[in-house]
C-alpha cells in the first residue's frame, strides 16, 4: 500500500440548524464533527489499514454563526466544520482525510487505497455512512477502469432476511451484533474481525485528542 485518502461530510455543523441538535453547536458538547463522522471514519481506515504512526491537522470553525432552520435566528457556532488531516500510517503509507460541515452537492463519501497493484475505492450515498449501504469499487494490473466488486459471502454472517435491506441503518448494526453473538459464544477468537471494545473506544479517542492537539499547536504529532 502507497497512499489512503477520504473525503467525507458531516451532514450537521453546516449553515443551518434545527432544536433536536442545537447542542452539536457548542464544542463542548463532545458532540463534533471530529467525534463524531471523523472519528467513524477514521476508525474504520485504521480497524482495515492499520494504526497511525503521525499526524498533523487543521481543525477549523468557518461558520461561527449558524441559522435556524424556521425561526431565522443566528446563534453562536464553537464547533468546528473543517477538519483536514494528514499524516503517515504505521506501515509507512501516506493518509489524508478532510470531513467538511453541512451538505454538498457533490461528493457524500469517498474513500481510496492506492497500492503498487491496483486501487480500491469505497463510496457511499449518504455523509452517515456507516449506517447505509456502501460499494467497494476495485481495479489492479492493467485494468484500465474500475469495476463494481460484489461483498464476499462469508461476510453476510448467515443474515439472509437481510438481504434486501442493505440501505438500512439496521443492516450494519445487526451485523455487529451478529460478530458479537459469535465471539461471546466461543465461535470467533478475540478481535477476530475486528469487534470493538471499551479499550478500543479509548484508544480512539485518545488518538482524536492527539488529533485536536496538532491543529492547536500547528505541529506535527507522534502518536502514542
């Protein structure tokens, strides 16, 4: 592997809020665009990539006054809405993730592995990608464009009355539940694909403080 690279969205901490989540608007919350999307997306590059050896960041609120969705009032914004990071895996591969605040019009999710084989790409039609459905495209040798590749069948975990609702937050979540059944009842080892625990909840947040800390110092961050 060569290079990883993620371009991802918030869907909140845009120019607009509404009463159910007026509390995203204050940092203080810890309910941000880095806990939150970036650090479900940045969990997912390192449970599939490996950990990150360094990092450096901009961590910035460009959008300090936000307005009610059907009042119009404008409140104060303390939560950021641009986060770009960059940094270096432990494998040595480069990484870069920006995750912007609000919509676009464009690009939702996209994620890219580049190796000296071929390349791989995730997309996603929703900025919440991690609760809807995703397609994994893929080309290497001398492919010349990149082809739909179908999800393995051993991953379906025998949820076949899931099937049909792939799109639904629902799908995912059963399937974690599915891995956790299997690992308490003995039929998958400890951190067999990866199945997340109180520690390793930990560790990601402290790797997402480390983060914060390169966009206050301007420095670049080993990671500990």
């Amino acid at each position: 592997m060569l290079s990883t690279s993620m371009l991802g969205l918030g869907g909140g901490w845009g120019a607009t809020y509404d009463d159910s989540h007026a509390y995203l608007l204050d940092v203080r919350s810890g309910g941000t665009l880095l806990s939150i999307p970036f650090g479900h997306s940045v969990d997912a590059l390192i449970m599939v990539l490996g950990e990150c050896r360094e990092v450096s960041a901009h961590i910035e609120n460009l959008r300090p006054e936000v307005t009610h969705v059907t009042s119009g009032a404008v409140a104060a914004k303390s939560a950021e809405d641009q986060i770009a990071v960059t940094g270096l895996l432990e494998s040595g591969a480069v990484a870069a993730m920006h995750f912007r605040g609000g919509t676009s019009r464009a690009t939702q999710f996209h994620w890219e592995i580049n190796g000296t084989e071929g390349d791989l790409v995730v997309k996603a039609d929703q900025a919440q990608w991690w609760s809807g459905r995703l397609r994994l495209y893929g080309a290497r040798g001398r492919d010349g464009t990149m082809t739909e590749l179908p999800v393995p069948l051993h991953y379906e975990r025998s949820l076949t009355q899931w099937a049909e609702r792939t799109a639904e937050p629902a799908y995912n979540v059963a399937h974690q539940y599915a891995l956790l059944r299997e690992q308490i009842t003995g039929r998958l080892a400890p951190d067999t694909y990866g199945i997340p625990d109180f520690l390793h909840a930990v560790r990601r947040h402290r790797m997402l403080e480390q983060v914060r800390d390169a966009a206050r110092t301007g420095r670049k961050v080993t990671l500990r």
